[in-house]
RNA sequence: GCCGAGGUAGGGUAGCCUGGUUAGCCCUCAGGGCUGUGGACCCUGCAGCGUGGGUUCGAAUCCCACCCUCGGCCCCA
C-alpha cells in the first residue's frame, strides 16, 4: 500500500514527462499563435458547480470530498465550468471577445483502462463572446494544429450539432430536462429508450424526422440531405445551416482533413447548446478531443447571457499514445559528461562545466569521480554524447580532451574553443 | 459498475498443471579487481512469490476472499 498510488492515479517517469511537457509546450504554442492567455483554477471546486450541467454520466464519476463544515468539495471533473464561472465572476467587465486556455490535471471515478485514468490532464481553449461560426471554426482550426505540430497527420474530425435535435424536440413542445435526457440515451447508442423518454410528445413526423436523422452521416453533402429532412422544422434548420457554414469555413483553410458530419452525434456534457465535435486518432477507437458550444453556460452562472465555444484536449491520452508508437522525443540527456583524473583538475572541471552552462550547452561533471572507463559506460547508459577528459595533460596545455561516443573519435582542444567544438558538432 | 486474462527483486522471465533442498536465469543497481580510455571483462553483494485467510507434516504451486494490472463493455478527453 505504501509504495503504491491510488488506482488509476500515476505516477510518470521522466520519460514520460518528457511528452507531456512537449504536448504542453505545443498547446501553449498554440494559445501563442491564436491568442489565448493561460488561466489556472483550483483543483476542488464546489460540488455545485458541476451539478448544474456537467450531465448523468460525469456527475457520479466525480471524487467528493466532505469539509469540515459540511459543504462538499469535488476533485474536478473537468475544467470547462470553472473558466465559465471566471468568465461570469472576476473577468464579467472584460473586452470580448475573451480567449482563455488552461493546462489541469482532472479526476474521475472511472474504470482504469488505456487512455482512461482517474487522473488526467486536460488541455483546453475556450473562446467567449461571439456566436459567429466563425469561432467555431477557430477552435477547430487550433485543434487540429495542436496534432499536426506533434506530427499527427492521421488525425480525424466528428461534427454535430445539438441545436438540430433540440431543436425538432423543442418545437413539439419537449422541454430542456427531456432534451437533455434525449440527448444523454443518444450518446449512449440507445435510441430505443431515447425515444421511449419522450414518448407522446412527438407526433409521427417528427418521430420520423428524428429517426432519419440519427442514422444520418457522411460528408458535406450528407449536410445537404439533413436540410432537406429538417425543412419543415425552421430552428432545426437554422442549426443545421449553422453547423454547414462552420464546417465549411474550416474546410476553406484545410480542405483535406479527414471528417465526418454525424447528426446522430450526441455528447456526455449537458451545457452543450450547439456545435459540438470530437477529435481522433486513425488507429484508436477513443477520442482525444472534444468540444463544442455553450452559449448558456455563464448566464447560468450568474454572469450576463455570454455565448461560447471551446474544446478540451486530453493531454494525457496524446502521451500514451506518443509513448506507444514510439514518436520520437528530444533526450533530455546534457550533452557532455567532464570526467576529472586528478584532484588538481576538480576546479577546472567546474569551471569549464559553468562555461558550458552560460552558452547554453547543458555539461554534468563526474562528481561520483568515476575512472575515465567508467565514466564513458556511464555516459553511453545516460546518452549523454560527449565524454571530457581533465586531468595533469589538460591542465598543462589548457586544454580539454573530449571524446565523441558517436563518431567514435577524441579531440584534444584547448578550452577557449570547447564552446564552439560542441556546438558545431550538437 | 459488468465480463475476460493475468500478478515471481527496479525491468524481463523459469518454476505452478504433477505441493517437497537455499525460488533459477538475463538486464539494471551497489562495491571491488582497476592510479588517464574498458563503449568492457571478472568477482562479490542488495533485492522477489500482490495481500489476507484456508487445506497440508510441508504452499510460488491447491482452495477462497480482497487488492492491483492489462484487455473488453459502458462512458469519456
């Protein structure tokens, strides 16, 4: 027990951190590139805030913790309503529109398996203030230059829009907890029981339009055919026009993703009011990204009537699957390790490791005083590629012997022209 | 939460069916052989049967429960 971390709850190795941190350095890249400035909320919320709309499923995943005076606290099952909540509270007076993005570990209570950890890390874009598809698209867009700046080319789109089902729904008269609970059966693949929630409340035609509509998917012109299903149901239509007019302006600027338009698309979270898409791998069965609108969510909150649209990005998904194809990551090795054969030669090492270390090039000295042999296994085990040589030679000339364990060769030279010797040869 | 397969030192494995020496091997790690070249080699050492019960003269081995891991379902990022 001691020397275990609770289930689903991991512990990363270098390694790992190693593609963490580059998954991360990528997303904040791309907050650089669009425009998005980096917020951090607290782990614990209230319980409450996630009661609202975070839908069935989510709901009873969350980790509850009980504080002293009763209230209950969660771990947070994502971080979408708290950037809500910020946007209603402390930034209410800022210019729209407002661009955040955020880096969090999350929990859930879920069942361990690949790609699914009660601890994860999220990384998410949210955009507040705009209803124009535009912003849409431009989540989509980052999205997808998030994967394709870690060299996932092979990467797939899902969009959908629940504006179109509420809508049908909406115009029969069902109200929003039915929609919801609707749209929760579809997510789930049970449309028998989807249907069965709302039961009378639809009359034939719109029962057939749903029908038809669920199983609807395919390209752009699959769209086409779901306008002309929808054409008796004005705010249906209206969604459906809008998710066309998003999922054409994203295929304006990259005309070749790989994408399809699911109108039996349906997602777990219940603040979604209209765009909503998923993001994935070609080999994997489980998303690695999702999102949507939320245009009630700070209203909901408390603040002014804020429309927005955002994504979340499972950082710790991308790892596992970086780490299991192998993509190559930058080694995190220094570059040289200065092994020391005279006591004399201890404070040169130093000195010369510092030299290294103010021009940029990372250098370990063999503090553990290792002989010449040893250091250089060590440094073959570590990949570090230089191994430095000092001791009565060095000291006499000035100088610094360094051998290159890939190129299998040994230089003797002076140490004026270590710095530009190594990095001619990084 | 459900179904399936598994758990032997830090990693990888043999042993389990058919209970019986000190649980073997490879890598890693630590110390030494070894005072400036061993991308080594040799010697020594640290460290293990997931946990708890049961059966038995005796359990890594058979039985039960639990824990954990890996798949799958469900769901999700």
């Amino acid at each position: 027990m001691l020397l275990e971390t609770p289930r689903g709850m991991d512990d990363l190795l270098p390694e790992e951190v190693r593609v963490k941190r580059k998954i991360e350095d990528v997303i904040r890249e791309v907050y650089r590139l669009y425009g998005y400035e980096e917020v951090e909320t607290p782990t614990v919320e209230y319980l409450a805030l996630f009661e609202a709309k975070s839908g069935e499923e989510i709901r009873h995943r969350m980790y509850r913790i009980p504080d002293i005076h009763g209230r209950t606290l969660v771990l947070r099952p994502e971080v979408t309503a708290s950037i809500a909540r910020l946007v209603a509270s402390k930034l209410s007076k800022a210019p729209t529109p407002i661009r955040l993005g955020y880096i969090a570990d999350c929990y859930r209570y879920d069942e361990p398996q690949w790609g699914r950890r009660r601890r994860f890390w999220h990384g998410g874009l949210e955009l507040f203030g705009c209803t124009d598809p535009m912003a849409d698209a431009e989540i989509v867009l980052a999205s997808y230059d998030v994967f394709r700046m870690l060299n996932i080319a092979d990467t797939w789109f899902r969009f959908g829009h629940v504006g179109i089902v509420r809508g049908v729904l909406g115009e029969c008269g069902v109200g929003e907890r039915l929609q919801d609970m609707f749209l929760t059966a579809i997510d789930r693949k049970q449309v028998a029981e989807a249907f069965e929630r709302v039961g009378g409340a639809l009359s034939d035609e719109a029962a057939g339009t749903l029908q038809a509509l669920l199983q609807l998917r395919g390209d752009y012109t699959a769209g086409r055919k779901a306008l002309d299903i929808l054409s008796p149901w004005p705010t249906a239509s209206k969604a459906c026009e809008n998710l066309l007019e998003i999922v054409d302006e994203v295929l304006q600027v990259r005309p070749g993703i790989r994408y399809v338009m699911d109108f039996g698309f349906a997602r777990g979270l219940e603040y979604y009011t209209g765009f909503i898409f998923e993001q994935g791998v070609s080999d994997v069965e489980i998303s690695f990204n999702g999102g949507g609108r939320y245009d009630r969510l700070v209203g909901l909150f408390g603040g002014r009537e804020t429309p927005a649209v955002g994504c979340a990005i499972g950082i710790t998904r991308i790892m596992s699957y970086l780490l299991r194809v192998g993509a190559p990551v930058e080694s995190s090795a220094p570059k040289i390790l200065i092994s020391i054969v005279s006591d004399r030669a201890r404070g040169r090492a130093l000195h010369v490791a510092t030299t290294l270390r103010e021009n940029g090039i990372p250098a370990t000295v063999d503090v553990s005083r290792k002989r010449v042999g040893d250091a250089i296994e060590l440094a073959v085990k570590k990949g570090i590629r230089y191994v430095g040589v000092i001791g009565e030679r060095e000291l006499e000339s000035d100088s610094i012997t360094v051998r290159d364990l890939e190129k299998r060769r040994q230089d003797e030279i002076s140490v004026g022209r270590l710095v530009d010797h190594l990095k001619n040869n990084l």
